[in-house]
C-alpha cells in the first residue's frame, strides 16, 4: 500500500494543537493510540474570580460601573450575561446596544452601562467555563427613581360641617412614602405647619374653619429630595364673633376699646349698636378696621356712653353677633404678685384694678388649690377689705398658710356702679424659706480670735499623734529593758559555773 503521511491536527477549545505521531502504515492509525494532551490551562492554576457576589444602586440616568476580577484569566474568555442573554465574550461585545461599554486589563472586566433605566434593573452575571465547568459571580443592579406625587385636586372648597378625603398617588423607586402637613395662616403669626397622617389619603371629618389651609402631601423614598404636592383648602362658613373691652387709665380720664373679632368666608359686613341704635363716628368715639378685627375707641369716657354694645357680622351664609355690657363698675382685678411665695407661713397678695370710678372695696376669696383633677380643692375664705385710700395698684398680706402648698385666688372689686365680675383664678405656690438662697449671717472675728481658734481646732490630732507616738516609745522601752535583764541573768549564771 502507497505510503501515506497522516497529520491529523485537532483544535481543543481553549488548548493545544494535538499531533498524532505520522506512520506509513494507514493500519497502524486505528491500531495506535493517541498521545494524551491536557489544554495549557490544566497544567497550571486554574482562573478564580476574586470578586464576590454584591448589588450596585445606580440612580436612573447615571451609569453603572459592575466589576468583575479574576486571577489567572490565561486564555480563558470572561462572559458577561444578564439572565440567559450574552452580553459579552472576551473584548468582543455581543450585544448591540450603544449605551454598554466595556473596559478590560489585567484580568479585570468592567461592564459601563450608561443613563440606565428601571429595564436595566436585574443580575448580571460574571462567568468563566473552564472545559464545561463555569465559575460565576453575580452582580445585582438596582436601578433607584426619585419620587414623584401628584394630588387629585389642588383647589378645594368645603362648607363648614362637611367630610371630604384628600388623596395623592406617589410614585418612585423604592416605593414611596406618602407624608402629610398642613400650613395654616394667621394675620400676625405667619405661617404655622402641622404634621398630620402618614398614607395616600387625608380625612376632614365635619370642618370647621380650623381645618382650612394649605396641605401638603410629600413623597419619600431616599433618593434625592421629597416630592411635594400642595393641596389648597377653603372652608367657606357664616360669621363667627368675639368681642373684648380694653380700659386704660390716664390721670383723670378714662379710654375704652371695644374689640369684634370676626371669623367668616366669605368676607362679612360688620355693623356696630348701642342698646338699639347703630352707632356712627363721632370726634369720642372713633371706628378703625383691621383684616378679622373691628374697633371702636371711646376717647374720654362718660357716664353716657354706657350701655349695651354689640357687633353684628353678615355674609351670604348667615349672621352673627355678639354683645358687651360697658358701665361704670370696675374691671376685674389683675393679679401681679410672684406666683412663687419663700415666706413660710405668709404671703403678700397685690393687684391693680381700673374702673371709672374709685373702687371703694374689694373681696378677696382664696383656698389650698385641688392636689390633682380626681380631687376637690378646699374651702373657699373670703376677706372684704374696705378701701381707705383709693389707688389703682392695692395689696394684701395672706396669712396662717401652709408650707408646701398651692393657693388659689379669686378676687372682686366694688364701686358707686357695683360689682366687677371675677377675676382671672390667680395661683401661687408657697415653698416656705429658701435655703439655697438664705444668707447665714455671723459675726466677724479678729485675727487673734482667728488664730486662737485654729490653735484649739488642731491639738486633739497633734494629741492624739503623741499619744500614738508615746505607747510605741513605750514599747520600745519596754522591749530594752527586758533584753537587759536576760543579758545580766545569763551573765550571772555563767560567771557561777
């Protein structure tokens, strides 16, 4: 047979050409067996992914950076996937989408993903197959959305008494967290935020017109700053009305001040009286408006001027009115002592009172105030103290109280029109005497006296140190004599044999 020259060359997946050993005996060929060859991998370390298994957070539109390190690599082919689809093979990217990229030295792979978006969210898997045997790791990436929450309505108006849900959807990546404030606004103090509910929907359970203001319904997640959704609520109601008396004393005249605070929406119509007649400027009696509040000033106060005042509101929903009774009586008494009292069993009581004309007795009652709201507090004592000198600012000494104990006042004021109403309950608390602050008061001594007395604080332990000092010099003697007595006895006794 012809002689034939074999060379069979195998390509091994990632290894070695093979080459079978030529022969010119085709026979010899199937009888002959092949020399055994390993890939190179095999005869040295094998790849080892030193990366471990962890999640990347990117948020949406940023690019992710997954990373992906092994030692060893060779001539080996690192694949990226994500599930079951190849990304990647070696430096080759497999697959077609411009917004991957990817980064290779020394062993370490990095995949760019670039303005990422929720789709991209999944694990990525980082493999090497070494002769059907894969080593992975897996990457997890997490694609995080800023909040964002839109309100069902932004305009809301309500009628006093009603029950309405305010609601707000949010959306995000982690899902968000629906929190609601209000922002409520005052004439003179501004804004104020209350913090309400947590969840997509916000009760009005039968409005008054507390409940109006701004509410706001914030979405948060953690990513970036809360979204925030404004919800503008008008309760719409009939007037309601408040009315005040302010005095002030000037010498020998007296201004008043008649005050209606007028809560309504829509806006009212406010329309002041006296007993039944309705009451216009004059050059006394001036009439200012403010947003909410309407005056009246009476300048130089008279017995005529007294009477009944009211203030009536109106507006398409309704009326309202409310009623002051001006006369010559006194106001109520104003305490203005402190209300902690460092006297043991004493305590000085003062007050001013204003009133048209001179007050010319006031009552006083008091009692030890209740220890707690399950019990009662005690009997009410009453004092009336005829007013020898009449004075706007007066004052009283309460005795025979108890150390300890909290005190209640009411008080009362008389003059030639009749009785004032009751004042304000005014509470104090008796200590008794301060010893933090009591001074200790002693006689000064002279620089004789001084030394005299340091000389008779020091001797009992400079006494008691020579005492001490004294038994071990004692015991010492002691000691010595003995030893001297069984010398000379020993002396004794040999010098006798």
């Amino acid at each position: 047979m012809r002689a034939v020259y074999v060379s069979l060359l195998l390509v091994i997946s990632q290894g070695t050409y093979v080459d079978l050993k030529k022969s010119n005996n085709s026979e010899n060929i199937h009888r002959r067996q092949p020399s055994v060859w390993y890939p190179r991998h095999q005869r040295s370390t094998e790849p080892e992914i030193l990366t471990e298994d962890g999640a990347v957070k990117v948020e949406r539109g940023e690019t992710a950076r997954l990373r992906c390190e092994v030692a060893g690599l060779g001539d080996f082919v690192l694949m990226w996937k994500q599930n079951s689809r190849v990304i990647s093979a070696g430096n080759l990217l497999v697959r077609k989408d411009s917004r991957f990229q990817l980064e290779v030295e020394d062993g370490v792979s990095n995949l760019l993903i670039r303005g990422v978006d929720r789709s991209d969210s999944g694990e990525y898997i980082c493999e090497v197959d070494i002769m059907g045997r894969p080593i992975r790791v897996r990457q997890t990436l997490d694609v995080l959305v800023p909040p964002v929450v839109k309100a069902r309505e932004t305009e809301l108006e309500l009628y006093k008494g009603q029950n309405y849900t305010l609601s707000c959807s949010g959306q995000g990546y982690p899902n968000p967290q629906i929190v609601w404030t209000r922002k409520v606004k005052y004439y003179n103090d501004g804004y104020l935020e209350n913090y309400g509910n947590q969840g997509l929907s916000f009760s009005l359970i039968n409005v008054t017109r507390h409940d109006a203001g701004i509410y706001t319904c914030s979405a948060v997640n953690g990513v970036r700053a809360p979204a925030t959704a404004d919800i503008n609520v008008r309760i719409k109601y009939r007037p309601e009305v408040e009315i005040e008396q302010t005095w002030r004393m000037e010498f020998t005249t007296t201004e008043v001040e008649i005050d209606c605070i007028v809560f309504a929406n829509p806006p009212a119509q406010v329309t002041w009286f006296r007993d039944s007649g309705k009451i216009f400027e004059t050059d006394r009696v001036l009439m200012t408006e403010k947003p909410g509040r309407w005056t009246i000033k009476i300048v130089n106060l008279r017995d005529t001027d007294f009477g009944n005042y009211s203030c009536r509101a109106s507006n398409i929903l309704g009326k309202s009115q409310a009623f002051t009774f001006l006369s010559g009586r006194p106001r109520p008494p104003k305490f203005t002592s402190p209300s902690l009292n460092f006297h043991p069993h004493s305590y000085n009581l003062t007050w001013r009172t204003e009133a048209f004309a001179p007050v010319t007795e006031y009552k006083l009652r008091y009692r030890q105030s209740k220890e707690s709201s399950h019990h009662e507090g005690g009997i009410w004592s009453e004092l009336v103290l005829p007013v020898a000198q009449p004075s706007i600012a007066q004052h009283y000494t309460l005795r025979n109280l108890k150390t300890g104990s909290v005190y209640d006042v009411v008080g009362f004021a008389k003059n030639q029109y009749g009785w004032s109403d009751h004042s304000k309950t005014f509470t104090f608390f008796n200590k008794g005497v301060d010893f933090s602050t009591e001074q200790v008061k002693q006689k000064p001594k002279d620089e004789s006296n001084i030394i005299q007395d340091k000389e008779e604080e020091k001797p009992p332990k400079i006494k008691e140190e020579k005492v001490v000092q004294h038994v071990r010099s004692s015991g010492v003697y002691v000691k010595s004599s003995i030893c001297y007595t069984i010398a000379i006895l020993a002396f004794y006794v040999i010098y006798r044999q």
